[in-house]
C-alpha cells in the first residue's frame, strides 16, 4: 500500500489532511500505508474514498 503514501507525498499531504478528505481514519491510512504483507483488504467505499481524495483511480493505488 505504499502507493497511497507516495501519492499523499507527492501532493503535499499528511496523514491528517487525507484521513479528513477521505473521511477515513488516520490510524487506519497509517496501517494501510505501512501494510508490507498486503494483509489489510479495504472494503471498496474505502478505497473509493481515498482515491477521490488523492485525485487518482482505485487501480492506481490498490493493483
């Protein structure tokens, strides 16, 4: 999940300012973005969310 930290990055963002964008908790945008194992699975209201935050298509960040 290291793409949603690069693209947050990238664009200037915190943890914070994506968790609020998103409406997704901070702590749970810190476990994906640390996840090495892909062991978290995000349900698709999720990563819809966070990548209309980023500005960017779910595949660009999940596959």
């Amino acid at each position: 999940m290291n793409k949603i930290k690069q693209i947050r990055q990238s664009q200037g963002m915190t943890v914070r300012n994506l968790s609020d964008k998103a409406k997704v908790a901070t702590s749970y945008i810190s476990e994906l973005e640390n996840d090495k194992e892909n062991k978290k699975n995000p349900t698709k209201d999720i990563m819809d969310r966070i990548a209309l935050a980023l500005g960017v298509t779910v595949p660009e960040i999940f596959y």
